[in-house]
C-alpha cells in the first residue's frame, strides 16, 4: 500500500502525549491510519502510525507479489484495531522519510506486543530510535519464535499458503452470469470516491479469491474528487513543459461539492471492513456496478442518499434486483430536508398534470392499443380511456391512411385483450402528457395511470402467490413495450417506475419481443372486406357453409351493428343482428344501447350463424357471447338480450315464423313493452294501436297517389305525433323544442349535479366545439353546454360563449363555471332540437309585423308542453346557434291527439271559424302566411281558410292588402326523376 501524508495537519484531542481516536485503516502489518475527532468544513484530521521497532511483511503492490505471511500479517492487525477507539502517541519520527513511529493501544492492550506475540512481526534490531517498549516485545518475539507460530512456523503447509496468489487475468464482468443478485464475501482496499471503490474477492474459488476489482454502487452517482477538466488542464500543462503549473494542479487538486464528505462517509464505514457485494450489472464501459452491504447490513448506497451525498441515476437503478424505491424515498427525504448536495434544493411547484390521487375500480371495456385501454368506472359507469404510465407499446397504424403497423403491435393489442378485456382492475391514476397535434388543432390530452390486475381472475396461470400485476409490467417483461427514458428530474413517471425498468432488464436478457432484434416479428395478413358489398357477397357461401364460427368483436358500430374478425378465414366482416334495430345516432335510447353491447360484447370472443349479407355488404345473422351465469360461463344471444331489456325493436318486416328463433325474440319483445323497459318508456296498447292505424292510412294514401309529406329525395315522410315543450324562442321563425315526458331530461341533470363539482379540472381547457358542463347564472346549476368561441386575449377577458344544449339558450361564462364532462353524459345527443312552424312563414326582422308575430307567438307556447306533431325532419345542424342554421324539425303546436297524423289541424275547424294550433293561430292573425305550394293542398284547409279570413278581415300583415310576391315564394321540393333530374 502507498503510505502518503495525511492531507492537512489538525490537532487530535490528547493529554500528556496521548491521543485518541478512532482507526480508520489499516495498510499493513505495522502501520495505521487513524482519524480525529470531528472538523467544521470537512472530514476530521488523520494520522498515518507506523508501529516503533516493528517490522511486519511487505503486501504487494501493483502486479507484485506479497512477502510471506504479509497478508496475514495485516488481516491480524486490521481484525485488531479496524473501527475501534485507540489512544496513541508518537515517540519519533524520520523525517527524512515523512514518517511517524508510536505506540497504539487498544483497550488495555498493546498493538504492537499483540503483533509481535502472535508471531505477525518482528522487532527491528540495530541503532536509533527505538520503542519505549522494546525490552518487552524483544521477550515477546523470543517467545513467539520459540512456539513456531505466525512467521516463524515450519510447517510445510503453512508456508505455501503464506503467500497470495490472486489469479493472473481476472475479468469483473465474469461474476454476473453465476453471482448476478448474490451476495459474495470481500474486502474493500480502498475507497476512490462515495460511490466507488477498489475490494479483494474473498471467495472460495480459486479463479476468484484475492482478485482485485474495482466496482461502483448501482443507482447512485456521487460526486468526482477530480473533474474530467482538471485532467485535461494537468495533461495540457505538463506537455507544454510548464511543470510547475502542473505540479500545482496535482497539488491542489478541486474535488466537486461535497466530493470529499462522501468519499469520507464511505471510507468510515467501509475501508478494511469485511462486506458483501451484490453484482446488479455492468455499463457500456464494462463497469461493474453493485450493490453493497456494509458489516451491520446496511445498504451503503441508501445512506448515502439519506444524507445527500449522491444522487440517484435511472441508468445504473436499472441494473438492480431490488432497493431502487428505496433509494428514490432517500433521495427525496435529503432534498426536503436540504442535506449536503441538497441545500440549494428548491421543491418544485405543484404538478399541475399530476393525477395522483385520483384512483378507481372499473372493467376494462376496450383495448385501444398495446399501451391504452378503456376502463368502465365502476362508481360512476362512466368510459375513461387510461394510457399505461412510462411504456410505450409498438403502434398500431393506420391501414386506410397506409400506415402500417409496428412490429409486435398485434401481439401486444391481442395480450391486453385476452388477458384484460372484461376483467375488473384497480387503477392508480398519475400525471397528464399532453401531446400537440399538427396545424391549429387542439393538442391531445393522455391520462396516464398504473393498472393492477388482480390474479384471481387469471385462470391456468402461476403467479408465485402475487396478488395483484401491473399491466404495463407484463408487456415489458414479454417484450411488448419498452419502458420509456425520463429525465432525472421529471416527476411525471410510473410510481413502479423501477420494476419496469428491472422487467425490461429481463427481457433484453431473455430476448424477448421488440428486444430481440434478431428474430422478426410475426407477419399478419386480414382480408378487409367490411367496407366492400361485392366481396361481402362472395365470401358468403364460406361462411355459410362453416355454420357456426368463432369471431372476436373488433369494434362496436352501434346496437345492433358491429365489426368482427373472423380468425379462421382471416378476414374482417361488418355483422348485424338479423331482425333487430336499435336506435340510432341521435335517437332516444341510441346511447344506452351502445353502452350495452360495448360493455358485455367489446373486443370479446364470440360466435355467429350467418344467414344472408344486405346490399351495404353488411352480414346478417344471429350472434352469440359468453357470459356468466350461476358461477359459470354460458352462451347468450345478444339480439335476445337487447330486445329483453327494451334496448331494440324487431323489424316491421320481420317474420319470426322463418327464423328458429323467432318466437323467443317476439316474446322477449313484448315483455320489454309490457314493463315499459328502454325504448317502450311511453308505450302503450291505445297509443301502438293508432301509430298503426295511421301508417296504414299514409300507405293507403300514398298507393292511391294522394299529397303525403315529401322530402328531397322522394321518400313519403309519416309524420309522428308527440308531446314537446318549447324551451328557448330566438324568434317566431327558430325556436328550440325538447320532447316532453320520459326521464331522460332528469336523469341527465341529476348526473350533472353529482359528477360536474367533483371533477377534476386538472389539464381541462375549454375548446371550441367541445361539450363541457356549465354553471348557469340562473339558477346555479349545471347543465351540457356546447363552447360556441373562447376569447383570444386570456389575460383581458376570460369569458367562453356556450351555448346550451338541452335548452338552446346560450350565456357567456367565466372558466371557472366550467367544468370537464363525463364521457356517459357526453355520448347522448342533445335533448333540444332546433324547430320551425310548419306551412307558414313568418315576417322577417325587417318587416313591420315582425315584433307583432314574436309576442303573440311567445304567449302561445308559454304554456309548456303541448301535444305536436312533427311534420318532416331534416339533418342536425353542426351549429344550431348560428342564425343561418336550418331546423332539424318542421313542427304543428297545439295539434288535436285525436285527430290522428293524417290532416294538418284535422278537426280545428269549427263552424265559428275558431283554431286550435299554433302555426294556425299564427296565421289567423295575420302574423303568418301560407307557403305558395300549401295552398294547393287540400290536407291543408284549416290553414288556407285561416289565412283567407285573416286576407278578408285586413288583420295583421293583410292591412293594407295583398302582400304576397312570386320573388318570395319557395315551390315546395320535388322528388327527383327517374335519372335523377328534377321533374
């Protein structure tokens, strides 16, 4: 060992001579280092003694070779004194060689007696300075030389092993393979920095022991005792020939912050002390980095950290086997508590994409990608889409943009579906990523969180006793994902962080999935034939012929209408339910039914019975799924289950006498009417008995050729009596109708009450177009509103323009007042529809009846909800608050019920002139006229004999006479011709 100086001088605490303090190494046979009390600014003082009169062996130095019995000789003396309290003093010196010589006594005992007694030293013979105890040890090697014990033994066996023979080549990295995550006994030699050190392998092996490898602490980095400029300044000065400048720099050497306090944390604890090392891996230098136990069992590297002397680095706290939440919980108590490396530590602010805290139980719905999946919130039922925290999964791609998927995105989309999908898991929401999107478009939010799956409902599986798994965990350990890198001071990660990383280590050592770069990932072909009726049609008589086939659930398109794999035949069908319809698109009921077949049949395994294709290329058919019933799993129809819970209808055309279900699918039917279940919410035998009746009269009429309601495109429109209440009245000519009855109205307003103050607004940032919850100045609560504008300048003016959209009235609204809305009360349609008055047409905001016709109109249908009739339906507008939106409904107010659909105001004419519904009101008080080409139709005389006393009374508009003008009239629209030309 090199004996140097100590670095500075200090006074140690003595009396009389003698000094205390404790030994911190022991370099050979004969000489200490011992360290004083505690310094202000450093690490306490040190004093190199050399026992007076003692000769002991002399260790090797580097490639060198040991005298006899030295190694011996030093393990006595290291076993003696090594972390002991000494007292000590120094009798001379040679100044001539820098050295110290003095007695050391620990306890009542004597090192250097103790040395020469057990035959590990010698006395020095010859002039000069000499021991004050020398008479005595001269006895005590006499004695020792007598015995024949230590360096003065005979026995053969013992002086062939007195001397070390570490093997010739040793390779650090030879230990993994055998030892990774083992314990091996060991020596630490020297200490290089707080986090690196120089040991000799005590180990049994031959090929091993005495070994001399240098190793580093995994997860940790601790600060250099020379920086890589300083070298470079030192290599620069010395091949200019400046040698002065060069021995000054190696002189005063600038060790980093804090670099000299953990190297002498580590020495105190470790140098000269017997340890065990745990090797965890090595870096791309070939570095061997390990964890270390000092000889009380503590973990080195978590002391460390706990005093602020290291940092912890995510490229080395993946090499290790366990421990690495530990040490992150040490890091971030020194950064609270500002020790050492940490007193400038500033905590950051609060995450404002922090979800932490924010935990649920649902059922996975939907697989969305190999790293994102759709979970049903067991309290609420509402869709949250959860993105697996620091994984990413290969992408699927898209093939109708020609984008292909990644390699092992199939394999990891079908492991989350067959191991997930219907299965209930606890989820541990984290953080938000925001990602932007290309042009102005809004940027896309991602929540991410930690999925646990419990095992009980794993069946055929060994899980070790575990009872919960991470998702995201499984993919990396079978390859499937890979664990995303974070900076060290990102806070947004996966709270299981560090077991991702170790399940990644273990897949690049298995070489699993995407970690195998040498094996090619399977290849898949599907045959997409839902989007083309002519294939449809030909692939057919395949399906047909293989009778029942097993399918998987693809994608729910609605209802009753969805998309399936079929494995065997790799192909990807559009499939209906034969017979059954479910409300559609923005019809009452269109949402629950979604709902349902999502939740029971989503990306599940299945088996269908096809029967025919329609002219879309849509298969037809019957269609099963598994579900559980009684403890165990039983087949069940899904047209059976929509139609027993009132969620669809049979067909009008549909003959249950052809079909070997078809009795059981009537019957389901009409129990679902009789309890008034879903979409037979209003049903009733008198009301289903005239909605036949007058369907069969619209059908005689139209046979006979008679005047129906036609639309654009030729189709005979019957019209559908109902119950409405106005609910917001822009002018006589728009005004907003919501369908009266039924408690969907209430049920999407008591969910408002209870989820909208409790969401959480983390990341939420009202967009245009989106639907948000808003609080209404009225009355303080909160209702579904549309964002019509956000206002540019935030700063100025915070207002967002919503309108809402189960009333259509619209307000301008603090941030504040809005809030996220839940994806179950987002996917139903808005319960205000956009209306018109039927016929007539109203004077416009520059003519002179125009405030005349809005009043009376107003006083009309103040009265709340009225029975109506609506006469024709268009397409839902994109933005019904718009002044040139056109209405999605032409509407009679204030019809007779009993006057059935067939004649506009059938049954108002009385012989005293007097009228019943609105749009006749309106045009008796010559505040509306007749559009031209209802003139002509004689269903529409209650109308025209309204306006023809109202042209005879001068009333209204009619004061000063005829008003009317060819310019302003509108034909009323034909249907097309048979090429598709207008008549």
């Amino acid at each position: 060992h090199e004996r140097t100086p100590p670095p500075r001088t200090a006074t140690m605490a003595h009396g009389s001579g003698w000094m205390h303090g404790l030994v911190k190494a022991v370099l050979s046979g004969d000489c200490v280092v011992v360290m004083g009390n505690a310094a202000q600014g450093g690490p306490p003082p040190e004093k190199t003694i050399t026992l007076a009169s003692l000769v002991a062996p002399r260790m090797a130095r580097r490639d060198g070779k040991d005298e006899p019995h030295a190694f011996a000789s030093r393990e006595f003396m290291r076993k003696l004194l090594i972390g002991k309290q000494v007292k000590f003093r120094v009798e001379y010196a040679v100044a001539s060689i820098g050295r110290e010589f003095g007695q050391v006594y620990v306890g009542d005992d004597n090192a250097s007696l103790e040395s020469v007694a057990n035959g590990w030293a010698k006395v020095r013979q010859g002039g000069g300075d000499q021991a004050s105890n020398h008479e005595e040890l001269v006895a005590a090697e006499a004695a020792a030389q007598a015995a024949g014990i230590g360096l003065w033994t005979k026995d053969p066996t013992e002086m062939a092993l007195s001397v070390r023979h570490p093997p010739t080549s040793f390779d650090p990295n030879s230990l993994l393979p055998a030892m990774k995550g083992r314990p091996m006994p060991c020596i630490v030699e020297a200490v290089l920095n707080g986090a690196a050190l120089r040991v000799q392998l005590m180990t049994d092996g031959a090929d091993t022991r005495h070994a001399t490898c240098t190793v580093f602490l995994a997860g940790v980095q601790a600060p250099a005792m020379k920086t890589k400029s300083q070298n470079q300044s030192q290599n620069q000065a010395a091949a200019n020939g400046d040698a002065a400048a060069a021995s000054s720099s190696i002189d005063e050497p600038k060790p980093e912050p804090f670099a000299r306090e953990a190297k002498h944390f580590t020495e105190v604890r470790l140098l000269n002390r017997d340890v065990l090392i745990v090797p965890e891996g090595t870096d791309k230098y070939n570095n061997l980095f390990c964890t270390i136990r000092a000889p009380d069992g503590s973990d080195v590297a978590e002391l460390l950290a706990q005093n602020g002397l290291v940092k912890v680095v995510d490229w080395s706290l993946a090499m290790m086997t366990a421990g690495a939440a530990t040490l992150r919980a040490a890091e971030k108590a020194a950064k609270l508590a500002r020790r050492c490396m940490w007193r400038s530590y500033v905590a950051p602010p609060p995450n404002p994409n922090s979800l932490i805290g924010n935990n649920f139980l649902g059922t996975v719905v939907e697989v969305a990608s190999g790293d994102s999946i759709v979970i049903a919130d067991s309290d609420t039922g509402a869709e949250r889409r959860v993105t697996m925290s620091s994984i990413r999964a290969p992408k699927m791609g898209n093939e109708r943009r020609g984008i292909k998927p990644e390699p092992w995105a199939h394999e990891a989309k079908e492991f989350l579906r067959t191991r997930c999908v219907g299965k209930r898991v606890k989820v541990s929401m984290e953080y938000q990523r925001k990602i932007p999107t290309q042009g102005d478009g809004p940027e896309i939010v991602l929540d991410m969180g930690t999925v646990l799956l419990p095992t009980d409902q794993l069946k055929g599986e060994d899980n070790n006793g575990v009872t919960e798994l991470n998702v995201a965990e499984m993919l990396v350990l079978r390859g499937l994902a890979s664990v995303v890198r974070h900076r060290n001071d990102d806070e947004d990660r996966s709270l299981r962080y560090d077991d991702l990383m170790q399940a990644e280590q273990r897949a690049i050592k298995g070489k699993k999935g995407v970690q195998n770069k040498d094996k090619p990932a399977p290849v898949h072909h599907v045959n997409d034939i839902s989007q083309n009726a002519n294939k449809s049609k030909q692939f057919l008589p395949f399906l047909q012929r293989a009778g029942t086939s097993h399918a998987i659930v693809d994608y729910v398109l609605s209802g009753h209408r969805l998309k399936l794999s079929v494995p065997k035949e790799g192909a990807l069908i559009s499939f209906a339910i034969a017979g059954v319809r479910c409300p559609q698109r923005d019809e009452p009921g269109a949402a629950e039914a979604l709902r349902f077949v999502r939740h029971r049949c989503a990306q599940r395994d299945c088996e269908i019975d096809v029967e025919g294709v329609d002219k879309t290329g849509t298969f037809l058919g019957t269609m099963t799924y598994s579900s559980p019933s009684g403890g165990r799993q039983t087949q069940t129809s899904l047209g059976l289950e929509l139609l027993r819970h009132g969620l669809a209808t049979l067909h009008g055309s549909y003959d249950p006498n052809r079909h070997a279900n078809g009795p059981e699918l009537v019957t389901a039917q009409d129990a679902a009417k009789h309890k008034r279940l879903g979409v037979w919410v209003d049903w009733s035998p008198e009301k289903e008995a005239a909605e036949k009746a007058a369907a069969e009269a619209a059908a005689s009429s139209a046979a006979a050729g008679g005047n129906g309601h036609e639309t654009a495109a030729g189709t005979q429109t019957v019209a559908e009596l109902c119950s409405l209440g106005v609910t917001e009245v822009v002018d006589a000519s728009r005004f907003f109708c919501q369908r009266a009855g039924g408690d969907r109205a209430a049920w999407v307003h008591s969910q408002l009450q209870a989820l909208a103050p409790n969401s959480s607004r983390v990341g939420f940032e009202p967009r245009k177009g989106a639907m948000v919850a808003g609080r209404f100045t009225g009355d303080d609560e909160w209702y579904r509103a549309i964002v019509v504008s956000v206002a540019k300048d935030r700063g100025i003016d915070d207002s967002v323009r919503v309108h809402y959209c189960d009333f259509g009235n619209g307000e301008s609204l603090p941030r504040d007042r809005l809030a996220p809305l839940d994806p179950t009360l987002a996917s139903t349609p808005p319960l205000a529809h956009l209306c018109a008055l039927s016929h007539v047409k109203i004077p416009g905001p520059t003519k002179d009846h125009h405030r005349d016709a809005n009043n009376l109109f107003g006083s009309l249908v103040s009265v709340g909800a009225m029975d109506a009739r609506i006469d024709r339906r268009g397409r839902v507008p994109d933005a019904p608050w718009d002044p040139d939106a056109q209405p999605e409904w032409r509407v009679t107010l204030g019809v007779d019920p009993d006057a059935g659909n067939g004649d506009d105001d059938a049954g108002d004419d009385a012989d005293d002139g007097s009228v019943q519904s609105v749009n006749a009101k309106m045009v008796a008080a010559g505040l509306a006229r007749l559009e031209r080409w209802v003139r002509k139709d004689p269903a529409a005389k209650v109308l025209v004999n309204a306006e023809t006393r109202a042209r005879r009374d001068r009333v209204g508009m009619w004061e000063y006479g005829d008003v009317d003008s060819d310019d302003e009239e509108e034909e009323r629209p034909k249907a097309p011709g048979a090429w598709g030309r207008r008549r």
